[in-house]
C-alpha cells in the first residue's frame, strides 16, 4: 500500500509523501484501511485533492472495500537557532513582515496575512515590532493592558491571535523617543518575556525602512525569514529592492514579496485600474531571484476594517480582497514548510 501511495507528491517539496514520512497511522481491519496524511502547514491549497487521490488509490488494491483518510498538519520550524539565537519557548517560525518605505500598508497586510493563517487552522501571534508607530491594537480593536502571570508577560489575544505591542503601555498620542539600545531591550522582552503558547508561526509588524529593529532581530533570535510588501509603484519599488537586500545582509531569507494596493475595481462598472502601475513586484521578484506571494487589491473595506478594528479577514472573509490574502498566507505556509524541509528538525521549547 505504501508504495502505490508512493505517486502522490507533495507540490511544494517536490518529493512522495511515503517518503516525507507524511503517511502515519496506518490501520488495517479486514476490507477496511484507515491512515492519516500530515502535512506541514494547514494551509495547503491542495489537502483536498490529496486526500482524494489516497483514498483512489488504496480503495483500487484488492480486497479494499473501505477506505479512511484522515488530513492533519504539523508545522514544523524552518530555522536552526544560531549562536546566541536560540529558539523562542513555544514558537516554532517567526516571520517578519517589512516594507523599504511607509505609506504601502505594511501592518494592514501583516494583521490580514496573520488572520488568513489562523483561519486555515495555524495558531498565531503578533509582535508588534514598529515601536514608534505602533498601529496593530487599532486594528484589531484591541484596547488592553499588558498583565503577567508571576513570571512572564501575558499576550493579549483577538480573533484567535496572541498579540503584544507598545501601544498596550502607551498611550494615543504618546511618542516613544527611544535610541537604539531601548529598542533592542523592548524587543528582546516582546520575544523572550512573554508567554507565547504553542505558535506554529509569530509574525512581526516590522517598522519600515532599515534600521535597528531589523539588525536586533537578525541577532537575537531565528527567524524564519521576511515578507516584503510593496506596492507597484516605481519609488516603492526602489525602497523594496533595498530591503530585500537588507535582509539577505543580515542572513534572513526572504520568503517573498507582497504587492499591495496591487489594482482597483469599480464597484460600479468593474474595470480595473493600475492606479499606482502594473506588475512592479512580480518583476522585482523575478529580478531579486525571491518568490512573488501575491497581489492585494485597492479594496474600500481593507481600509475600513484597519480603521474599526475589524480587519477585512474577520467582517467580509468571502471576498476577493480576503481570497487575495488567504492565498498569499497559503504561499507564506509552503515557503516556511520548504525552508523547514531544507534542514533537519529543531526540537520546539514549548511554553510553560
């Protein structure tokens, strides 16, 4: 039976999923075969038809009449801990989410991206890593205060994420006027002094630009790799290329470029409009040798979620705007999975 199965290939790692070891649990009662495929990462576009094409197959062998697939993900960690980085108790990837320049909607990608994935069965948190802008408990409508357990910090959690930010210990209008120093401290506490439960994968809201927060992150803990978002503009294009370059410096990979504010459709007519041009971040893609995750659109309720608090994942995930972004996380999950698959297993520190 394992070597019929032996014809199913697992679309991003390119091998039989006998051979990844993805076939457990093997049951034979009489006619009846049950057995499970773990996959990894839930967001696997294509478990369906996997799951199919095993059923198809064992139920063709002689003397099978009843066949039984069960579909389960194991997300495993893409990173090694490093000297002086070790692994952070409870996460197994953290991915960064950045942007060469401000203004293209980096954390409304970021919280998007983050509940596209809890949506397809991962568990996730946030950091929010943009100290001096920090914008993520407004757009998840989170009004909280940090709390601690005796031991560590508590994250704060809205619509299945587990969520820390500055914003929780400062107030609106409050400006943080810190130096490099301070902002390696505070990160390190978001990352090492919270009680992070189980995540398959930490994003972190980066601030834009390259400065501090990315050079303290590279040397402090293993990252999974980064999310470059951009638009298709050609001075955004420029900051983006710069910050690939800056990650591939400080020895991140770069899972991938987002374009967002990709195209505009008239709700009215449905033309579609490059209102910022066409096709920039899939050619830089192409051109920096990174894989292309996807175009968002220019979508009227992305921004009136951010602004509420109910981001577009949560109010209107049937739309084509959150189709846009459950894709973009389905090709974030495989970029992970394929970085976990391209060196050996890291035991995971789960949280206390």
């Amino acid at each position: 039976m394992l070597e019929a199965l032996k014809v199913i290939n697992d679309p991003d790692l390119h091998r039989d999923i006998v051979s990844l070891g993805f076939v457990k649990n093997v049951r034979i009662s009489g006619a009846r075969v049950s057995l499970t495929i773990d996959l990894t990462t839930p967001a696997c576009p294509v478990k369906d038809q996997m799951r199919d094409q095993a059923r198809a197959i064992v139920g063709a062998l002689p003397g099978v009449r009843d066949v039984d697939v069960e579909m389960t993900a194991t997300v495993r960690p893409a990173s090694n801990p490093a000297a002086g980085r070790a692994a952070i108790p409870g996460v197994k990837n953290i991915v960064a989410v950045g942007a060469g320049k401000g203004g293209v909607g980096k954390t409304t990608v970021a919280v998007n991206l983050a509940l596209a994935l809890t949506r397809s069965g991962g568990r996730v948190g946030m950091i929010d890593g943009d100290i001096y802008g920090p914008n993520v408990p407004i757009m998840l409508g989170l009004n909280a205060q940090l709390t601690t357990d005796g031991q560590k910090i508590v994250p704060a959690e809205q619509y299945g994420l587990q969520v820390v930010s500055m914003g929780f210990l400062t107030g609106d209008d409050a400006p943080v006027i810190w130096r490099g120093p301070m902002l390696h401290g505070a990160l390190q506490q978001f990352f090492r002094e919270v009680r992070w439960l189980d995540l398959d994968y930490l994003i972190v809201d980066m601030p834009p630009g390259t400065g501090d927060i990315a050079l303290s992150l590279s040397q402090t803990v293993p990252v999974a790799g980064a999310i470059v978002v951009t638009t298709p503009q050609k001075v955004s294009l420029a900051d983006s290329r710069r910050a690939v370059r800056m990650y591939q410096k400080l020895n991140i990979p770069t899972l991938g470029l987002i374009e967002n504010m990709s195209y505009f459709v008239c709700p009215s007519c449905q033309h579609e409009s490059d209102i910022f041009g066409r096709g920039g971040g899939e050619e830089l893609a192409v051109s920096l040798g990174v894989p292309f995750l996807g175009r968002i659109p220019i979508y009227q309720p992305i921004r009136e979620g951010s602004d509420s608090g109910v981001p577009l994942m949560v109010s209107d995930p049937g739309s084509s705007a959150a189709k846009a972004f459950i894709d973009a996380a389905s090709r974030t999950a495989a970029q992970v999975s394929i970085a976990g698959f391209s060196q050996p297993t890291v035991p995971v520190t789960r949280g206390l």
